[in-house]
C-alpha cells in the first residue's frame, strides 16, 4: 500500500467495513439452535413465566445466539399466546453478555429477564432472572477414560469435578434421577475410576448465590485437592481456578476429550499483577470504572475505594463508558490507573493494550488497605462483596496506620499520604511550619479535571446577516455528486 493511500485510510473507511466486520464471538464452538432451545428449554421457561404471572419479558442473548433469538421468541410466543405476554429481545448489553441488563430491560418496562448463555449469575438488584445454559454433547465413556489416566495422582486425595455451562445437564439429570438398584450414577462411575480419598462434583458458576459464597470459601480452604474443570479454557475457568486452591488444576475439552494440566496462578503472573498493584499505589489520580448498574454492592464499593483513596492523598474520578476499550480509556490524561467495578467475570482485564493500568477492586484494596501489607492472600478474590463488611476476603480499614511516607518499588522515589488538612515540617530552627495539602503535587500533564474549561459557538445573535438559501452537497463524504 502507498504512503497516500495509508494516509488517507487513517480519516475513513470503506463503506462495506461495516458489514464485513467481524462480531465478538465469546463461546469456545458453535453453537446450534438445538443446543441452546430444545423441550426442556421450553418446560422451564413456559412453567417459570406461567408460574410467576409475568407479563413482559425479555430474552437477553449473547452475539453468537443471535441468529436463533428470533425463532426462539416466536416459540416463546407461541405457546404463551393465552396468556397475554408480550417478549422482547435484548441483543446489545451494556458491559457484557454474562451480566443481566436490568437497564435496558427498565427501557421496555419489563418485569423479568430470561438470560442465555454464559452468566456470571451476579444478584440483580430490580428483576427476577431465569438463566438457560446450553447442553453441549458429551461422550461420558470418552471423558471417564482421560480421568482414568489421574487416578495415582487422585488416590487418598481430595478431588473436585466442576462442569462448565454447557454440561451442567448432565449433572442435573443424575441429580433429578432415583438411580436403580445397580445402576452406576455419574458420581460412582467416576469415584470407580479415580478412586480418591473425598469427591466433590459441583457446576459452575453455582445455581444460587449463597452457594456460590459457601462453596468458594470452602475450596479455598484447602489447597491439597486436586481440580478437573469439564469445558473449555475460558474466563470461566480463569476466575474459578485463580479464586480455589489446588494442588493441581486439569481442564478436561468436552469438544475433543482432551485433558492438560493448567495451574493459572504462575509466577509470571502474580509478577504482573503485583506491579500493577505498585502502579496503583504511584498513582496521583485513579479512575473508578463502573461496569456494573445491577450487581448489589457497587457503589459501597465505590464509596470505600474513595476513602482509602483519600487518606493516601490520591484523587478519585467515577467513570462510566459502558463496555471499555483502549480509545475510550485514553481520553482520560490525567488518570494513572484505573479501577475496575464489575462482575466476576468482566474484571480481569489485561492492561497490555492500555495505556495505563487498569486494577481490579481486589488489587486497589491491596494498594490502598494497609491492613493487606506484607499479606499474601490465600486466594484471589474477583467478586467485590467479598471485600465488603458482609464478606470472607473484608480487613477493616484504619486510615491511621496509613504510613506517612515509603518507597515505591516501581519508580524508587519517596510517597506519602495523608487525610489531615495539612501536612507538617520541621523547618531548621525547629520551629513548625505549615504546607497546604498536595501543595508540591504535579501530574505529568499538568492538567486536572476542575481545571478544564469549554465554550460552545457563540450565536451572536442580531449580529449578523441571515445566509442565503443554496443547494447543498449530496451522496457520500468520499465522493460527493458533482465531483
């Protein structure tokens, strides 16, 4: 390509770009009509919308279900034509297909969601919510087989199942089923094979939130186990594997029956993102990202993350930009680091294409909690609550044992902090003298947001003569008519 035409490509893009652009596709395979929308699919949500007398509901899918969300609200229809409902389809969610967008269901005025696809099953605080997982095919025999090759690593030890999303199916049909008299369950077919000291079979994320926070504590608890993931390395493994303690993790592809060893918590890592953290604690000015409207908690979180912030001596900015991407964060000059205030599964970002830092709130409370020095958590925490008073991760949070001043382990220089009015200095002649609060302090662009000014167009009216009327330019900006 020419130097000119490279030029010119940076001001505007063809017209087909936009309908040869790709859409953001999240799930590991393809994903077929029958998968996500077959009988027991139409059983449940038929029997929950009937049951609960809803009356306005709205169908919230993923980019990849969207070919099918037309056919499965016609379905839906269909058969609750006697009962008067009316259904909406959600295609574009705010921050991110896992969470339930409470906010442009309110736009429709509906009084519950029904959600497909992955969830991050965060509490919503304004409507009730269904969640369909799709049923993926799984060949049971294929899948004992590979376990069967762990059992001297099993053996005499604790061993835990999860299964993805998409195989929770098959967990819950045994569940719902009295075995027989000699019949093998899925839960003995594979102690048979493993033949481990304690087995625990689980899903995930788990069907209700209270189980979720047992279980989570419970696993992370214990690091001597030894923890098979049924699905795909996805973000879901990501946040259950770096949030429960193992000996060892395995992930076993239900797509290809393949299983390798995966241990997420590497030292590279931990390297990463304890310098991040430094980075958060060098910061002049943090931006709080809000990515979540319906998830309980967050703006105790916010007010929480701004107090510690403020006894360091470090200014805060609430942000909201809807799903972020590196454009929308470079706007913002004057911020350092960011933090980051969404689900479990949508704060885990990797800050390699940022211009700066972005934290989750579990690292910003570790650079700005003092309680957290010199303490190495057992597990990492990606849900907020737990950090709030109610939850396992909460260190209360003393702004008096905020140290004056130390060293950043980033820059070396010197840093300090303080929530008092002013700070003090024993001048020469030990008398005492006052400086105001960050009196010396400078950013590197020397710009705040207080002290950003904007005018509009000035009308100017009755000052100037009325224009005349001409034919204006047609077609597109590229290539007008009468050129």
């Amino acid at each position: 390509m020419s130097s000119s035409s490279a030029t010119t490509s940076a001001f505007f893009s063809l017209d087909t770009a936009a309908l040869e652009r790709e859409t953001e596709v999240l799930s590991e395979q393809p994903i077929t009509f029958e998968q996500i929308w077959n009988e027991t699919h139409k059983k449940v949500s038929n029997g929950w919308i009937r049951q609960n007398g809803y009356k306005r509901i709205c169908l919230q899918f993923p980019d990849d279900y969207l070919p099918h969300s037309n056919a499965i609200s016609t379905c839906l229809k269909t058969a609750l034509a006697s009962e008067e409902c009316k259904v909406f389809i959600l295609a574009d969610t705010t921050y991110g297909s896992c969470c339930v967008d409470e906010i442009a269901a309110a736009h429709v005025e509906a009084d519950s969601v029904i959600h497909f696809g992955n969830a991050c099953r965060s509490k919503a605080s304004r409507l009730p919510v269904l969640y369909l997982y799709p049923e993926l095919p799984l060949e049971v025999p294929a899948m004992l087989k590979q376990l069967g090759t762990l059992q001297p690593e099993c053996g005499e030890r604790e061993v835990c199942i999860y299964f993805d999303i998409g195989y929770q199916h098959l967990y819950e049909q045994q569940e719902q089923q009295e075995p027989t008299e000699g019949e093998d369950t899925l839960y003995s077919q594979i102690r048979e094979v493993l033949l481990p000291k304690k087995l625990h079979i689980e899903v995930y994320p788990p069907p209700a939130e209270d189980c979720a926070e047992t279980k989570t504590a419970e696993n992370a608890s214990s690091g001597d186990r030894i923890c098979v993931f049924v699905g795909a390395d996805n973000q879901r493994f990501a946040n259950l594997s770096l949030t429960t303690t193992a000996l060892q993790w395995y992930i076993l592809d239900g797509a290809t029956a393949t299983l390798s060893k995966k241990n997420p918590l590497t030292a590279q890592y931990i390297r990463r993102r304890y310098y991040y953290i430094e980075k958060c604690k060098d910061a002049q000015t943090l931006g709080l990202i809000v990515a979540t409207l319906s998830a309980v908690g967050y703006l105790d979180v916010v007010t929480r993350l701004q107090t510690m912030a403020k006894s360091r001596g470090i200014k805060t900015q609430l942000i909201s930009v809807g799903r972020i991407n590196p454009a929308k964060l470079a706007n913002f000059l004057e911020i350092d680091c960011f933090v980051l205030i969404g689900c479990a599964f949508n704060n885990m970002y990797n800050s390699k294409e940022y211009y700066k830092p972005i934290v989750s709130v579990f690292e910003a409370e570790m650079a700005l909690n003092p309680a957290w020095h010199m303490k190495y958590p057992e597990a990492y925490v990606t849900d907020f609550k737990q950090l709030l008073p109610e939850g396992r991760s909460f260190l209360p949070f003393d702004k008096n044992a905020v140290q004056a001043q130390d060293v950043s382990l980033v820059s070396g220089r010197i840093r300090g902090g303080t929530d008092s009015d002013e700070t003090v200095e024993t001048a020469s002649d030990n008398t005492v003298a006052t400086q105001a609060k960050m009196a010396l302090m400078t950013t590197s662009t020397g710009l705040s947001f207080e002290d950003r000014t904007w005018q509009g167009l000035d009308p100017a009216l009755g000052q100037t003569e009325p224009a005349k009327l001409q034919q204006g330019l047609s077609g597109i900006p590229i290539k007008y008519s009468h050129d």
